[in-house]
C-alpha cells in the first residue's frame, strides 16, 4: 500500500505506507548511554563500503553522502491508478522523492560532534538538494528533518537525516504560512521578525546569536527544551542563504547540538525539522527556520503526548521556557565528549 488518503476532520493528507514495517532496524544507540560506538559498524547499512538492504553498495565516501531511501514513504513510481475509496473519502497517488543524508562516513560522529567546516557543509548539501529538488514538476515541498535516539523511533544510530519531497505542504507550514501572511496583511511586518523582536527584547530565552543567526527558546514552547534556530534576515528556504548566512547558521546549531547533548553528558534525542516555504506557491511573510523538539523533560522521563496533545490537538506544558532557556545557556562550551567546542 502506497498512498496519500484526506482527513476529512482536520483536513490534511496521511501517508499510507504499509511497506515500510518491514524496514530494516539496526538498533539506535539508546538515550542516556555514554558509550561510543566504532567509527565503522560492517553491520550498518549506511557505512561506507557496506551493502544496503536494497542490494545497493554504498561508495567510499568521505563527506556527506546522498542516496535515495530505499523504503521510501513516497516516491516516483508510486501507483497511479488507485481505488476509488466509498463516500466522501478520497485519496491520490503518495508520488515525491525521499533520501537519505549521511552526515560524515563516520559511524560514530553526531552533528554536534562535526566541526564547523562539517555543519556547514551538511547545509551546503541541504541548499544544493532544495534547488535540485525544486526542479521535479510534482515536488511542491520538501521536509528536511533528523530523528535523534531510539526514543525517537530512530532505526539506525549511524548519524543522517532524510528528505521527503512531496506533492503536498504539510499541515504544520500550511498553518505558519497561514499566520504569517495574516499578520503582513495586519500590521506590515513578517511574523517571525516580531517573535525575534520580543525575544530579543526580553532577552531571557536567547541561548546564542553569531553573526546573521540566531538560537532561542520561544516563549511559547510546547517542549522542555524546544528550540528554534534560525537566520536574521528572512527567507523561504535554506537555499535562499548566502554563504555567510550558511557558515553562521551552521555555527549557531552546532552550538546548540553541543549545548544538548553537555546538558545532562549524554547523547540528547530529538526531531529537528527545517521549516521552509513550499517550491511552487507564494509564500508571503515566511521566515525559513530549523526547530528541535526534544521529547524529554529529564534524562529519563519523556514529555508523553496524551490527553490535551492527542485527544485536543492543544500542547499543556510541564516546564517554563524560561528556565529551561537558563539550563541551555549554562551548558555552553566544548563537548563533553569529545571536549571541543
């Protein structure tokens, strides 16, 4: 089964993909462990060298490596012809493009333990993926993310993140580009100019700046340690950055990888999502930034989606950003691990 099927309720479109429960799992590194992996795994389907589950052999490569997924959620050759579902329900073909992004030919190096020089260049292969992305006709958007830690649901510890490119915005930047071209309508202003402008006013949720970028806590965080990282001057999509922009916003989120995993000296689990305007519509008073939503609120207690998260659809917060700002901004300075900031 490979399709998208319409919510009507809240309208947005799922992806069935009942063929990746079959995908292979390598066993994530556990959250809260300290202990390092090889810097080879010839168990790991993404080392260099070794055979992935598809037959396909990886390339001796020694920066960031690129592959389409080989259990994709949406793809090329996704069906066409489908069954008309009954009633009012309806679907279409789950067409678009996912890969997979190796940060390093390193098993055992995380993006916080990459120097500059290889965050920055991680994001100079997200820019050249959006623009070549941007030129498939069925692609609208693309979500760039990384799953961090087993809690996470992460199936393979070797450091990456994925790429979906596909025929739909998902719900999340529908909503952001929503809002933003409200407020430009109200008031003249982007909206995440105005959240930088109260951020920096209040001051106490700023984790770092350098340069033409920017961390923070918002004051509205859902998560414990939710966080934005993002670029001062406004922009669709991380393609749309110089090469200063780049090289500063790679140094603002390697210091905050940093700062997460010094927090509690452990390898820190999260979701990180690029959040950028979709290719082939206006997008008016959009900020493209990355947020991390870390699931825990202590080393081994999960933030628990229930009641008012899954039956509401309205997050209740157990931790005030402020102080959760404060912990942050108190775990700067080299890596615990490796001992270079």
């Amino acid at each position: 089964m490979w399709e998208q099927r319409w919510h009507p309720l809240r309208e947005e479109w799922v992806i069935v993909a009942a063929h990746r429960q079959s995908r292979p799992w390598s066993g994530a590194e556990v959250s809260g462990s300290r202990d390092v992996p090889p810097s080879y795994d010839p168990g790991c389907y993404l080392c260099p060298g070794n055979t992935r589950i598809s037959g396909a052999k990886n390339p001796p490569y020694t920066g960031t490596f690129v592959f389409d997924n080989d259990h994709p959620c949406v793809g090329p050759n996704a069906p066409r012809e489908l069954a008309a579902p009954p009633g009012i329900y309806r679907n279409r073909p789950a067409t678009g493009i996912a890969r997979v992004v190796c940060y390093s030919p390193r098993h055992d190096v995380t993006l916080a333990e990459l120097d500059v020089d290889g965050v920055d260049a991680l994001l100079a292969t997200w820019q050249e993926q959006m623009r070549e992305l941007a030129t498939h006709p069925d692609v609208r958007f693309v979500l760039i993310f990384e799953n961090k830690g087993e809690v996470v649901g992460v199936s393979n510890p070797h450091p990456h993140c994925q790429i979906y490119a596909t025929n739909f915005t998902f719900k999340y930047i529908e909503t952001e580009l929503r809002a933003g071209e409200r407020h430009l309508d109200e008031t003249g202003r982007v909206l995440f100019q105005d959240i930088l402008a109260a951020e920096e006013q209040d001051g106490r949720r700023i984790v770092y700046r350098h340069g033409r970028a920017i961390s923070f806590v918002p004051y509205f965080a859902r998560y414990a340690y939710e966080t934005y990282v993002a670029p001062l001057r406004s922009v669709g999509t991380i393609a749309d950055l110089d090469d200063e922009e780049r090289r500063d916003l790679a140094t603002v989120l390697r210091d905050m990888v940093i700062r997460f995993d010094n927090l509690w000296q452990m390898p820190f689990p999260y979701v990180m999502a690029l959040h950028q305007a979709p290719i082939r519509e206006q997008a008016r008073g959009f900020h493209f930034h990355i947020e991390f939503h870390p699931p825990l609120r202590r080393p081994n207690l999960l933030k628990y989606l229930a009641g008012p998260e899954i039956g509401g659809g309205n997050f209740l917060s157990d931790t005030s950003p402020e102080e959760k700002a404060a912990e942050l901004i108190a775990a700067g300075g080299p890596h615990y691990r490796t001992g270079e900031g």
